[in-house]
C-alpha cells in the first residue's frame, strides 16, 4: 500500500478578510508542485466565508464540484435557474460540464460559513450540466460510513460524472474498517474533527492522508469521538 500524508499546518492558506481559504492542494494563488492532485480529486478546500459574504457569479466547466457545509449555511444561484440555500448536514453537486455559471454567499449577515468544496475531474468533457443537492440523516453516519456521492445514487447518495466516493462518518472510540468500492482507486481521507490512526499514522484536525495499491480493507481506529471524511478516487 502506497501513502501520502498531508498535515493541517502544511496546507496553503490565502487570508482576504472577508475569507480564509485552506487549500489542500495547489489552487489560487497557492502553488505547490508536490500538491496537485491526488488521483482524480482536484481540490479540496476549507473556507470559512464572513456573514453575507461570498463568491459572484463566475464560469466552471468539465469538473465535479461538491460542497459540504460544516457550519452556517450557502446561498448558490446559477445560470440553470436554481435559487438554493444549503445548510448543514446537506450536500451540494455541480456537474460543470460543458459550461455553468453560478455564485455561492453566505445565507447569514450574522454567523461565519465553513465549508468543504471539493472538485473532482469528470470521467469525459461536455457532460450536460446539472444541480443537485440533498440534506443526509446525520444518524445513519453514526458508527459507520454514510455514503455521500457515487457515480450510481447508491444508498441514495448524490451522483456524480466519475467513478468516485465520498463517505462520511461520525465515531466514538472504536476500530472502523475502509472498503474500496473499486479496486483501482485510491481514498484520501481528511480528518474534520477530533483523531484516528489510519496505516501507523496519527491524525489530527484537519490532517490527511491518501492511500493507493490497496489489496485488503483500511483499518481506522478512532482515539475519541471523530468525524472522519474518506474521498476515493480513481487514481489514473
């Protein structure tokens, strides 16, 4: 089994005031040749937006993009039509495909936004865009993985143009084990809270790690109440 291990503090981070962006990989005005993917996954970022602040109206095309709210809430509007607020425990999916217009703002003039958007290369260009997003029984994560986004809807997960997951769980002190849904990918798993050992290493807020060549089941063993993000990916 192949690793590659990211710490929290290594990160790029770009401070505009009225947003503080944490990017794991290159992105923006953070470069980093050593940082530029991992398999398929893109971009995977940590924003945490000032109330009523945000992102105006701007073009993506041929990627899959996925926003995950930690905190707060999102209010998105795009050139399909779609006026949307996305709050916690909800997922948003944006296939670009062959072109989509759209902006994202903090909903509250009060409270800070964090959120996760993560962007993952689609499996073939000039896909037709499409919207999507859906609020999750937090409960069902509870102790096992919940099933975010796949390229079928299975579990009634969000879908997606390319044959990647993206799962979620909340655990207490326990060993949790990490199935491949294919054999050919790989997982990049990103700690959102709290701590775990995954292959040896210790992970703390926010530090990752992306494993590939994987021929047996990830053990995960969670030190104390964690809330754990796994992303698989085709790796090539």
């Amino acid at each position: 089994m192949e690793k590659i291990i990211h710490k929290a503090s290594e990160r790029g981070f770009a401070d505009h005031g009225w947003l503080k962006a944490t990017h794991s990989f290159s992105f923006a005005n953070y470069y980093n040749t050593e940082k530029m993917h991992f398999g398929k996954l893109r971009v995977l970022n940590d924003d945490i937006i000032g109330p009523g602040m945000g992102f105006d109206i701007h073009p993506h095309q041929d990627m899959e993009i996925i926003t995950i709210p930690l905190s707060g809430s999102l209010r998105h509007g795009d050139n399909m039509g779609h006026k949307e607020v996305i709050t916690t425990g909800e997922v948003q999916v944006m296939s670009a495909g062959s072109g989509i217009w759209h902006s994202e703002f903090n909903a509250s003039k009060t409270e800070l936004l964090n959120l996760f958007q993560i962007w993952i290369f689609t499996d073939k260009k000039n896909h037709q865009p499409r919207y999507d997003q859906k609020k999750f029984d937090t409960e069902k994560k509870n102790n096992k993985w919940q099933l975010l986004v796949s390229p079928d809807g299975e579990d009634g997960s969000l879908w997606i143009h390319q044959n990647a997951f993206i799962s979620i769980i909340n655990a207490d002190s326990t060993d949790i084990t990490y199935q491949l849904k294919a054999q050919e990918n790989g997982v990049y798993f990103i700690q959102v809270e709290g701590k775990a050992e995954i292959d040896g290493v210790e992970l703390g807020k926010r530090d990752a790690i992306g494993l590939w060549s994987i021929f047996k089941p990830i053990q995960v063993s969670f030190k104390q109440q964690s809330t754990l993000l796994a992303i698989e990916v085709p790796m090539q």
